[in-house]
C-alpha cells in the first residue's frame, strides 16, 4: 500500500509543476494522453468543486474536449476557469511480501490550465475530425459529416499542454531486505485494455449484409 | 460525438444530485465502484483546484482512500474540504453512421463530500486488511502485516456515498432515421480490463521456486 498517489504534485507551485514535467520527455506525455479516451476534469464554479470525466484527444501541444452549447461542463469550461485533469492508466497490482509495500504500476499525466474556445467552423470540424481519426482511422470519410445545425450546437475547447506533468511507477515489488526470505508470493498482476470483439449494429436490418468490414474495425482485437 | 459527459451533474444543487443517484439502485453504484483500484479526487485547496488520482476501495457506504501522514493529498483531505470524486469505467467506443451520434458505453460514478479520518490502529488495520481483500483475497493472511511504525506512518481517510451519483450508457448507435441506410458500418467496438499473466518475482532468488501459487494469482487471467 504504497503512499505516493498517481497524479500528486509535491508542491502546488508552477516551478515545481514543471520540475516534475522534466522527469518525462514530452513523448511520453503524448503516449499517455493518447492511449486515453477519456480525462477526468476537476473545476471549482465558485460554490463547490467538481470532477467531470469526459472524452478528450490530443492535437500538437492542446488537449481537446467537446460538448453541446447547452451542457453545463461546456458552459463553465467557456467561462475560462482554472481547471486540473488527470488521466491515469492503470497497468498493474504490485504485490510485495509485506502488506505495505504493495503499490500499483500505472502512467498518469495531470495537466494545469484554462480551456479556450476553437472558434470557426473549419476549426472545429478539423479538430473533430482529428477526435474521429483517434477513435477510427479514416472514418471520418466514412460517417456522414456534421451538418451546419450540428456543428453549430458543439462546442470545441482545447487547453496547452504547456504546463502538464507525467508520472509513471512501473516496478516490481520493493521489499525490505528482511522480508526478502518471508515465504510469501510476490510479483505483478498485470492489467491493460481488452479491445473486444466488434458488435455490428444490424437489429434494424439496415444494410447489415453488404457493408464492406473497415480496417479500424478488422484489427479491433489486435490491438495493444 | 455524443455531447454528454459520463459524470456531469445536469445540475449542481444537493436535491439535484440525489435525484440523479436514485437513477440507479445503490447495487448498481457498488459494483461501479468496487470494479475500480482508482479514483479521481477533485478539491480546492484555496489557492487552485487539483484533480488527483489515488487508490480506493469501499467497505459498506463509505470510499476509502489512504496516504502517509506527510503527503499532500492526505493534508489536504483530512482539512475537510469539499471534493468531488469520479471513479470511470469506459466499455466501448459505440460507431454510428453520422459523425455527430457516436458515443461511448461506460459506467461511472460520482461523489460529492468530505473526507474524515479514520482514527485508531484497529480501526485502520481493518481498513487496510479491506483493501488487501479487494486486491487479493486472503493475502492479508499471508504478507507480512504492517508494524506499528508503518501503520503510525499512515493515514486512511473515508467519505461517505450519501451524496454519488452513478451513470451508465450502454446503447447501439442511435441514428437518425433518415441516416439509417447509408453504407457505413455501426456498432460497438467493446472495452474491458485485461487481466495479463502473472509475473512472479524472482530477480532476487528468494524463495521462488518453493512458495505455492495462491488462488487469487492463478484465477487472475479468469476474471472478467
């Protein structure tokens, strides 16, 4: 059981914020944000604090979020509040011979910041388009394209990843040299994504026979 | 796209959340819980708001988190601030034929408090034993049990579930009907937790090749 959480910065200062940020390249900080789906995003609206999962991806040096123009998250994030997000991946239970030492293998990215709007139809539909090429390469040729009402009622955010930290634990138990001999297994149970077999949708007997299979879908189970 | 986030509250009032939670019956909201080792923890410290994933677990209807007495988080958490808690299963990325209604199935649960402190060495013992059952189910008969130092060292903290919310999307692609015929695929591409083959430890030559394999590591790639 070990101490230390994922995401925890040391200290709440920029300075050390981005002192942490140093202990990963930036590559590893995009591998972490990119192998996610969804982000966990904390905010105080001025009468209590929040924490919102929500889909995201990643374009250059911005994570990117969307939502409908109504939506509460859509509305505070517009408002330019400070705003925290984590994403952490869970890779495996660490089981040491001694209880408190067990820990966990995981990578994590917290990100600091203020979301801004990606304004411009062209904007959004490019980044949209980027978030359907992280769920499905190519689809985006594939699905019918947003019309103007519908692009109209979304809303794009994206925030730097200016000031973003990543923490990675990936170790083997760490026992005390006198519980080394403890007649006690240890080692890791790994955990990663099962991609699933796909579902195809033909319960309404729409087209369901001669769809031609998309790669995306193909190599579903293949990936890793 | 679908423009809804897995965990946003509609509305931030207390009779608001509780609506939401009576959504789902509090089985439902267990089994969103215990199906996860992280949560996320959102809080204001006064000066920014953080977003800070950590191990849980839950015994009866409380979550429970611990850290050593030093760390931020638990410093933070024992001061009694409000936070709010996401905890977010993802089970698939749903395809529809129209870019704007794709979506994800996920389970989620959200909630609202303040930590307290769970005080007494028998009180946190039982408390740390709970959590080594829901990593490994009677292990904390085997490890070696932490000492008074190491549970001295070491706060846990738990809040109560009165105030979560749980949330669940688990649909097809829902298109328009107009959309229905056109030739694109649809359908689910499903996620799950992988559990991968356990690695023994045995760099250190200690005791590995006579300590029997328990059942909770030889059940491991059974789990679902």
């Amino acid at each position: 059981m070990n101490q230390q959480s994922p995401g925890a910065p040391s200290k709440r200062t920029r300075v050390r914020r981005l002192a942490e940020r140093a202990h990963y390249d930036q590559k590893t900080l995009y591998e972490i944000i990119d192998a996610a789906y969804l982000c966990n995003i904390a905010f105080n609206d001025g009468e209590s604090t929040h924490c919102i999962p929500t889909a995201c991806w990643r374009q250059e040096n911005y994570l990117y979020v969307h939502g409908s123009n109504g939506g509460r998250l859509t509305k505070v994030l517009t408002a330019g509040i400070q705003v925290s997000i984590a994403i952490t991946h869970l890779d495996g239970l660490v089981l040491a011979r001694s209880a408190f030492n067990h820990t966990m293998n995981y990578r994590s990215a917290v990100i600091y910041g203020t979301f801004e709007i990606v304004d411009g139809s062209q904007q959004k539909m490019a980044a949209l388009d980027a978030f359907m090429d992280k769920i499905a390469a190519g689809r985006k040729h594939e699905a019918r394209p947003g019309d103007a009402n519908e692009l109209a009622a979304t809303s794009v955010l994206r925030i730097s990843l200016a000031e973003a930290a990543a923490k990675i634990n990936n170790t083997g138990p760490e026992d005390k040299p006198e519980d080394l001999d403890l007649p006690v297994w240890a080692g890791i149970l790994p955990m990663s994504v099962k991609y699933g077999e796909p579902i195809q949708s033909n319960a309404d007997q729409h087209n369901s026979g001669d769809i031609p299979t998309p790669a995306y879908v193909q190599e579903w189970t293949n990936r890793s």
